[in-house]
C-alpha cells in the first residue's frame, strides 16, 4: 500500500535520477516506526496557546495553528516554516517532513498581532492525503501547484483584513517571496536565512536541482510597494550571507540585516521583538 501512493514518484524519480534514487525510495519502508513529528509540534501549539485547524487549499490540505485572539489593526502576519526533513539521508526521502524544530512557530508564539501559521502540504501528518506524494517535499517543494494551495489559504485566511506580512524562514523564505505574487494586499515580507535563490543553493552543496520548483531569484523583482527585509546569519552554513546579496541588491525597498554571530537556525528569538517593530514601523510603500 506504502508503494503504491508513492508509485508516480518513483516514475519520476527513475527518469530524472536513476535507480539509485529509486532505492532511495524503497529504503524508506524500513525506516523505523518512532513517534510522528507533527505529535511534538502540536504540543509545542498547545504550549503556546494556539490553535490547530486543516484548511482545504487547491488542490491540498494544510494544518494551520492560529492565535485565538484577534486584534483589530487590519493586519495579519503569516508564518511560513523551512523546509523540514526532506530527506533522510542524502539518498533517502523522509517519510514525513515536518519540522522537528518547529522555529516560525515559536516566533509566531511571541508575537502580540493577528498571526497565522499556514503549514505546507503534506506536512504535521497530512502525508496520507491523496494528492501527496514525496515530490512536493523535495524536488517540486516550490512548485506553482504548491504556491497557489498556500496562496488560496492566505487569501481566506486574511479575507477579513486589509493587508498580509509573510515571513519565512530557509526555505519559507522562497515560499513568502513566490506566494506574494499570487496576493493582491502583500503590504510586507521578512526572510530569515531565506533560500531566495535555489539554483545557487543546490550548487553550492552539490544537491539535485529542484527541477520542479520555481526559484525566486529567476522571477521579475517585487513590486516597490512591498516592503522586504532579509535577516541573515555570518556563520550559516546553509545559506551564507553572499549566497543572496545580489538577489536583494536588485530588489526594490529591500533591506539587509547581518547578524554576524547567528546561524541558520540560531538566535533569531533574540531579536524577534525589533523585527516586530520594523514590520509595525510604517505602512507600504506609496508608488
């Protein structure tokens, strides 16, 4: 039954990478049986007292963790996390991607606005929904089809207020950038340690290509209107700093913060409270 919802990944799979691949594949039906992720995540909501929900995008699901209070200041942040567990190993698909620490979350726990957590497909254990298949965490994990489910769950999510911040992190960061051409009322975007351009990242590290993702550092530069601030970390092994300086140089309001001593997942709760500031500072940009 495990192959058989996987059985169109592995088509693929041969076709772009061979058997080893495929072996990759099957190597994850002895993968051991420990608790799921999306168990300790959503204790970790439960902790910070927020709320869990599936919402139905197109095609996908998604669980989303919302704050129950709501403040009337006709904005709302949304939280995008990074990629997760996508793989195992370097030839072995995760079973299940979802985050083990879970970082966007608890920053969206800190932070006193309207806030939504929207989580990707088949993530904190929607992997049995049929439209899921391993291809939607790893190579097409920035696809258009997986862009335009999150897009259609902002855009309910944030019907009943007048402008959306998309923050993101790693791998989120490319989501924020790449769902805020589908909004129409995007008023700002902050990235931490954003893997704003994907071909130079699996260069970097001598990964695959995502070939069935979009790369935000191949798409027309934002509207001026919206306001961009990139955090990175000086010692992140992941996405060093000079891996993205020229994307943003070539972003209209786009802003660059360093911390030197960060890295790619570490202390961004530290300074959570001034970014918070920076998002509340003004309003869009006017053109």
């Amino acid at each position: 039954m495990f192959l058989s919802v996987y059985r169109g990944y592995i088509r693929r799979a041969l076709s772009h990478l061979g058997a080893a691949l495929l072996l990759g594949v099957l190597a994850l039906q002895v993968q051991s049986c420990a608790k799921p992720a999306y168990v300790e995540v959503n204790r970790t909501a439960s902790d910070l007292g927020l709320l869990r929900s599936v919402a139905k995008g197109n095609p996908f699901q998604h669980v989303v963790y919302q704050s129950p209070r709501r403040i009337p200041t006709g904005k709302i942040h949304v939280y995008i996390e990074g990629d997760g567990v996508a793989w195992r190993m370097r030839s072995v698909i995760s079973r299940d991607p979802t985050p083990r620490n879970p970082l966007m979350l608890r920053l969206m726990g800190v932070d006193p606005a309207n806030a939504l957590y929207v989580g990707r497909p088949c993530y904190f254990g929607l992997v049995p929904d049929k439209e899921c298949n391993p291809d939607y965490w790893t190579f097409s994990r920035f696809s258009e089809k997986v862009i335009k489910s999150m897009a259609s769950v902002i855009r309910e999510k944030s019907q009943d207020y007048q402008s959306v911040v998309l923050i993101g992190h790693s791998g989120g960061g490319a989501l924020a950038l790449l769902i805020a051409e589908h909004l129409q009322n995007v008023e700002s975007i902050v990235t931490l340690a954003g893997n704003l351009d994907t071909q130079a990242w699996t260069t970097l590290h001598g990964y695959t290509p995502l070939f069935g993702s979009l790369n935000p550092a191949a798409r027309s530069p934002l509207p001026l209107r919206i306001r961009q601030l990139h955090l990175l970390a000086g010692r992140d092994q992941v996405i060093p700093p000079g891996l993205v300086d020229d994307w943003i140089s070539q972003q209209p309001s786009a802003q660059r913060w360093v911390f030197e001593d960060f890295d790619h997942s570490c202390c961004w709760l530290q300074q959570w409270n001034e970014v918070l500031r920076w998002i509340n500072r003004a309003g869009p940009h006017k053109v």
